[in-house]
C-alpha cells in the first residue's frame, strides 16, 4: 500500500472527490408526503435495539455489544432518514440513544479489557499469584458494573425513546434523493475531519485522540450502511471503515487496560502491598509496549490510505447507480 502520511502538523493532499450520489431506482410508496423507504428503516433499526435490550439488562455480554452497536446505528441513521433530523423529537431521541450507549458502555469495556487480560495470561506459561489476583480483580469489577449498569439503564426514559421513535417512524422520512444529499454532506465533512486528524498525529501515538477518530470512522461507517441500505445495493464502501475501528480499537483496549493496571497499582502502594503493586505497574508497562506495538502495525497499514480507500470506495459505488 502506498505510503501518503503525512509529517506532523502537515495535511496530506488526498483528492476529496465531490460525492454526487444517485439513489437507486424503483417504485416511490407515499405516506404523509414523504416515502416509506426512510420510516421503514428506522423502523426496522428500532427493533434491532430492543431486541437486546432485554437480554442486557440479564448481563449478557453479547447483548450489551448489539445494544451499543444497534443504538449507535440508529442514531446516525436518524440524522439521515428522519424526516427533520433537528426537529425536537428526533433531537431527544439521538440524546437517549447516546445515554443507552453510554450507560452500557462501561460494562462492556471491562468485558474487553478482561478477554484481553485474560488472552495474555493464557499464553504465559505460568502466570505469577499477584497476575491472577489482578484477573480476579477485574473480573469482580465487571462484575460489580454490570449491576451499575442495570440500574442506571432502568433510570432512562425508555419510553419516551420509544414513543418519539414510534411517532418518527410514523411521519415518514424523506425521499432517498434527499437521503443521499445529507448522506453526501455529512460524509464530506467526516471524510476532511479524519485526513486532517491523521495527517496531524502522524507517526506520534495519542490514543485519546485516535479513539476520537475511530468514532469519526464508525459514524460513516454506518452512514455508508443506511446508504446502501437506500439504494437497495450492499457495496464494498464499509470495509476500510470497519477496518480502521479495528485497528484504533485493540490500541484503545490496551490504553484502558494500562490505565486501569496503574490505578491498581496506586492503590496497592498506599495500601503497603508493594508486592502487588510491582505486579500491577508491570502489567501496565506490559500493556503500553503492546499498544505500542499494535501502533506500529496501525502506522505500517497506513490509515491515511484506507481513509482514501474508503473515499475510492464510496466514488465506485455511487459510480455504479
């Protein structure tokens, strides 16, 4: 792949092209003045949402990811298909869906960062006392979150969601000719966003400021799958975005774990337990040195071409209608 990042505090000159988007032809439905197409979509997003719900609250781990991912697509399909996406209902409505997200949020990162911890125990030979004690030590952290978690999630107005989605849904939403227009300016923004924020941090390694980026990323990713969705027609234009949150994603996992190992091992120095704490600031030198490591290989894949990529994509497909 060829290389075109930038040096830091440089914009790398990628060619934006112009998205002039077509949608895909066929039978227009009515409803209220606006087509169906829209409404039937939120509303099929709608029950993805709470379909795991339920389980969610039981603290089933996979639920709570499709939770999180089924809110965060509905609220950036609501941006798009809504019939006025700045209008009051749907406004609250992305509001709560954010809390959802956010709610469910911490639970499902302890999740992660205990798969991860637990990945590296298992190919230790032999895992020291004070490293097991430290995976005891997260799993009851997740544990204890998952109940914190529950509650806060009962405390949200789930019907008040439910009742602005239902009238949204009922409105009817705009024809996919509109659709594809914000679809096309809001891309265009997101798209300049990540060239300049990449070109910026160039080979330094931020992880904050990369996590922020890979939620820049994920929103056109799903802003790409309503598109699609539209136009009745599944196109390639997904792939470097979901490549790219996997990539930020596993150096964010270990940012957190790091994280999380100092402020055990703070605790455990001002509780005299120096043994433990050792162990905990060894762990999270092991977690930067990995971080490290999966930056180099995010550096090496070249994000400022996958964003290209993702651009060449998108130009294809609209091509295509």
């Amino acid at each position: 792949m060829s290389k075109i990042l930038a040096q830091p505090g440089e914009v790398a000159a990628i060619p934006a092209p112009s998205l002039v988007l077509v949608p895909a032809s066929g039978p227009v439905v009515k409803a209220d003045g606006h087509t169906r197409l829209a409404s039937a979509l939120i509303r099929r997003k709608t029950v993805d949402l709470f379909r795991y719900l339920p389980l969610a609250l039981t603290g089933d781990e996979e639920a709570i990811h499709q939770l999180r991912v089924s809110g965060r697509r509905l609220r950036v399909a609501l941006t798009l298909l809504a019939a006025k996406p700045d209008g009051r209902r749907a406004k609250r409505a992305r509001k709560l869906l954010r809390q959802i997200t956010r709610t469910a949020g911490h639970s499902r990162d302890l999740d992660v960062l205990l798969e991860s911890y637990d990945g590296r125990l298992k190919a230790l030979p032999s895992p020291t006392g004070e490293q097991q004690l430290l995976c005891h030590r997260l799993a009851t952290a997740r544990r204890r979150s998952r109940g914190r978690m529950v509650e806060s999630l009962l405390d949200l107005e789930i019907s008040r969601l439910r009742a602005d989605l239902a009238a949204l849904i009922a409105r009817g939403g705009p024809p996919p000719s509109v659709v594809c227009e914000r679809f096309a300016a809001d891309s265009q923004r997101e798209f300049l966003y990540l060239q300049e924020g990449f070109a910026k941090l160039g080979p330094h390694l931020d992880a904050e400021e990369l996590h922020a980026l890979r939620r820049r990323a994920r929103s056109v990713r799903y802003a790409v799958e309503v598109f699609d969705q539209v136009r009745n027609f599944e196109s390639a234009a997904t792939k470097p975005w979901k490549a790219l949150q996997g990539l930020i994603g596993v150096i964010h996992d270990h940012h957190m774990l790091a994280n999380w190992f100092d402020a055990e091992a703070k605790a455990d120095h001002k509780a005299g337990k120096q043994a433990l704490a050792a162990a905990a600031r060894n762990e999270a030198n092991w977690a930067r040195s990995t971080m490290g490591q999966l930056h180099a290989q995010f550096l090496a894949a070249d994000p400022m071409a996958i964003v290209a990529m993702g651009l060449a994509a998108l130009g294809q497909t609209a091509q295509r209608d």
